[in-house]
C-alpha cells in the first residue's frame, strides 16, 4: 500500500464518521434550545409566582446595574418568560439567544458572593447560547421553514 491509498482507506471512515455527526446536528442544536429554554422559563415562572420575593432579591441581593430594582424584575422576568419561548419553537432563534445571554451575563455580575457551582452552571448556560448565536436553530426550527419558504418564494436575494 503506498501513501496515498493509505489516506484514502483512513479518509473513507472519517468521513462516514463526520456526515453521521453532521446529521446529529439538528437534533444537537434542537437539544440545546430545550434546556436553555426550559432553565430559563422556569426561572421566571418562579419569580412570577412569588412576586414579593422576586422584588426583595432585586432591592437587596442582586444589584443590577442602571437600573431600579422594580425595572430590573419586570425586565428580567420578561426576559426569561418570553425570550425561552422563541429559543424552544426556533423563532428569531438568535435574537432570543442574544438576550439571554444578556439576561445570564447580567445575573451573574448583579450578584456580589456566586458559589462556584453556579458560576459553572451561568458558563454551561452561556456557551450554549453562544454557539445557538454563531450556528443558528438548526433544520428543526420554524427560523428555518420560514427562510426554505422565502427563498422559495424568492423573497431573499443572495
């Protein structure tokens, strides 16, 4: 065997490897719209359900830069109410990714004292929204049916 056709027969199973990985990747990125949406959603079913608490936090532990502490709850919940919606049906996919990420980076500097465990699970939360940034919803998503229809319909010039 010369070097050549060693390459190819070591060529032919990565790429098999990589088209199944390839096609893993809406699915992978369908998986990660859930969690981070499912995370953040209930995080402001909680604030939403015990308001007076919600409005504590905001004036004595978390410090929200610029803003009141009844202008960072309601913006804050809204946030995480809404935004998680968009994440799960893949609609304006990375706006929603965006402001989260905003929202995740904005928890972590308004609390002064963050354990360790935390601070891991705000980094996990927040590169998964970075990379829903950079690679989009993925196939499965209705970002992704609206743009097919679009283009269809020629809408969108390249």
């Amino acid at each position: 065997m010369n070097g050549t056709s060693t390459l190819r027969a070591l060529a032919v199973p990565a790429m098999r490897i990589t088209h199944l990985l390839e096609a893993l990747q809406p699915l992978a990125l369908l998986a990660a719209r859930l969690y981070v949406a499912k995370v953040f959603f209930y995080s402001g079913l909680t604030k939403l359900r015990d308001w007076d608490t919600t409005l504590a936090l905001f004036m004595d532990e978390y410090h929200v830069p610029l803003l009141s502490p009844m202008l960072a709850a309601m913006l804050g919940t809204a946030a995480e109410l809404v935004l998680p919606l968009l994440l799960a049906l893949g609609i304006a996919t990375r706006f929603g990714a965006l402001g989260l990420f905003v929202v995740n980076a904005v928890a972590v500097i308004a609390l002064p004292e963050i354990t360790d465990a935390a601070l891991q699970q705000h980094m996990f939360w927040g590169s998964l929204l970075i990379g829903l940034l950079l690679w989009g919803p993925g196939r499965w998503s209705v970002d992704h049916w609206l743009l097919r229809r679009w283009i269809a319909g020629g809408d969108i010039r390249s």
